[in-house]
C-alpha cells in the first residue's frame, strides 16, 4: 500500500527503477513502490496517497502522457504530484506534459543534481501545497506541528496560542458561510500582521475552521497577545450589520427552538509555555493547548489564559465557576487593556 512515504514508480519496459528515482528515494527515505500496469497505478491511487507518482518512459511517451492525463483529470487523484521523467530525444512533448497537467517533467539530458533537484521540489511543493489552509492560506497542522517541534530541539522558550473564536457558529448560522469565511480571513490577517511585527521569529498556522495555533518567543507573549485581543475587540463589531453592532447581540435559537441573546464575537487564546514544564513531544503541546483554550472559552469575553504550572496534570473541562481558581496578573482588568489570566504556579 502507498502512504505519503512512498513514490508510486511506472516505468513501462523497465525491470527496475532508474538509478536517478533509486538515490532520490534513498537521500529521502521514501519507500520505492513499483507497479507495471497503467490500470495498478489507478488501483493503488484510488486507495491511498503517495507522496508523488513517476512515470519513467525510455521510449514512446504515448502511454505516460495518457496516464497522466487521466490521473490530473480525476479530482480524487489530481491532487497526487505526477513526475514524467522522458528521453532527452523527446524532450519536445515537454509542453504538452506539463499542459496536460504534470507537475514536472524531467529528460535524461538535464544534468543529474538538475533531475534530483526538479524531484525535490515537486516534494516539497505537494507538501507544501497539502498543508496550507486554502481559505487563509496559513500552513497547516503539518507544519504547526514541525514548528512547534523545531523549537523543542533549539531549546529557546517559547508560547504556543491556541486561538478560538467565541460565537462563531452562531454568526455563521445568521449571516452565512460567506460571511463566515471573511471573519475567518480577517482574524488571519490580524494574527499575521501582530506576530510578524511584534515577535520576530514568530509563526502562524491554521488548524481549520476557526481554530488558530500562533508561537512566539516567550519574551514577546504578553505584548503580542494583548495588541490582537484589542485590535479585535475594536473591529469585530463591523462584521456585524448596524443593527446587530449597536445592540451588542442579536436572537438566534438554539438546537431546541429556545431563543437567546448572541453576544457578538470574543477570541479566546489557552496559552502554553515550557517556561514552568519540560515536554518530550508536541503531543503534549497540542494537547494541553486545546484544554488551556477550552477553559478560555468558558470565560466571558475576549481574553488569554496562560498556564504557569510547574506541572500540568490532564485538566477537566472548566467552567466559569471555577474562575476564582484563577490568579489575574498584575491586576489588569481595566476595561482598555485586554485580560490575561494565569493558572497559579
């Protein structure tokens, strides 16, 4: 079975793979799956996703092009990078490859570090591609976690953001997906533009939805998180009609047909230090991140919670009646300055 470890290698006419697929698999560790029918490559690709698939043709390139035709065509296997790699005597059908939908296209004739090098990057483009949120286009989950783990390794402190809006599907439902989708957009760019220009060295990603994972160097935590809270308390009223905006609410119901006050939007932020802890894994990260934003959550308003336990035992879902377990740092509950909120040490 291929697995986004594995390159997916048709070579029609050939026993083996090419010595050039051979060492790109081997300098990538990518497992070599070869198949000898057109008809196995769509069977295997109908079933699982390869990090990319090679078509090696020696001679003729008429049964590759129409392979690759049919797979860029298809959209549950469009998306699955497709490498021709063809003889430097037809290296005039290279337009027609890549019109036809091929991610790359690679002669004999190219210099060897070339060849390697094209193969690379349609890699890194397809992971790249994959992983990038295609409504904010922030990265994804892959390269959250690849941040959070590159940090583990350099030592530095550091916070990761676990970012939620409160009351948006409630928005969702009265104003539309479309309109949805543009608070989505919005807090990207606020997250973007905060962490860029106050914590060098920061990073932002999408989890999808309206769930967001920012990490920063500690020193620039307290700064940056009080800037995106004020700079959204202030513009999120604007998404909202007139009408609902001078209110502060509107009705909507709930599952059971009950109607209730919507407050309008609020960002809840369950922030993560390894200030206090050592963690072995962003496993552990991640996980305490979604608990620490769901105890935000159940806290009025827009506001950031930072754990500063020495030790970080499993939490149970909070709720605002446990609210008095919290310490408020340096007393900063003035209506102007947004609120951090501390687990004790």
């Amino acid at each position: 079975m291929a697995s986004d470890r594995t390159i997916l290698y048709f070579g029609p006419g050939r026993t083996t793979p090419s010595d050039l697929v051979m060492r790109f698999a081997r300098e990538h560790e990518l497992e070599m799956v070869t198949v000898q029918s057109s008809d196995e490559v769509r069977a295997l690709l109908n079933r699982s996703f390869p990090a990319c698939v090679v078509l090696d043709e020696d001679s003729d390139v008429g049964e590759t092009a129409e392979l690759a035709v049919s797979l860029k065509q298809d959209p549950f296997t469009g998306i699955i990078p497709v490498v021709v790699m063809i003889p430097e005597s037809a290296a005039s059908v290279s337009a027609d490859l890549l019109a036809a939908g091929a991610d790359e296209v690679v002669t004999d004739g190219l210099p060897e570090r070339e060849q390697l090098l094209r193969l690379d990057q349609v890699v890194r483009r397809a992971d790249r591609d994959v992983s990038v949120h295609p409504t904010t286009r922030l990265p994804g989950t892959n390269h959250i976690a690849r941040d959070m783990q590159a940090r583990l390794e350099a030592g530095e402190l550091f916070a990761v953001c676990y970012a939620d809006l409160d009351h948006f599907k409630e928005f969702n439902d009265r104003y539309g997906y479309a309109y949805g989708d543009g608070v989505i957009r919005f807090l990207s760019k606020i997250l973007r533009d905060i962490v860029r220009g106050l914590a060098p060295g920061g990073f932002v990603g999408h989890i999808g939805g309206d769930d967001f994972i920012f990490n920063v160097p500690l020193e620039h935590l307290e700064a940056t998180c009080d800037e995106i809270i004020k700079l959204f308390d202030e513009l999120i009223p604007y998404q909202y009609t007139e009408e609902d905006r001078r209110a502060g609410y509107f009705l909507g119901k709930d599952r059971r047909g009950n109607i209730h006050r919507i407050p309008l939007m609020a960002l809840s932020i369950g922030v993560v230090t390894n200030q206090f802890q050592v963690f072995e894994h962003t496993g552990q990260i991640s996980e305490l991140a979604a608990e620490m934003k769901a105890y935000a959550k159940s806290l009025p308003g827009s506001k950031y919670v930072v754990d500063r336990r020495h030790q970080s035992p499993t939490l149970p879902t909070a709720s605002a009646a446990e609210a008095d377990a919290l310490v408020a740092h340096d007393q900063r509950t003035r209506a102007n300055k947004p609120q951090e909120i501390l687990f004790p040490q």
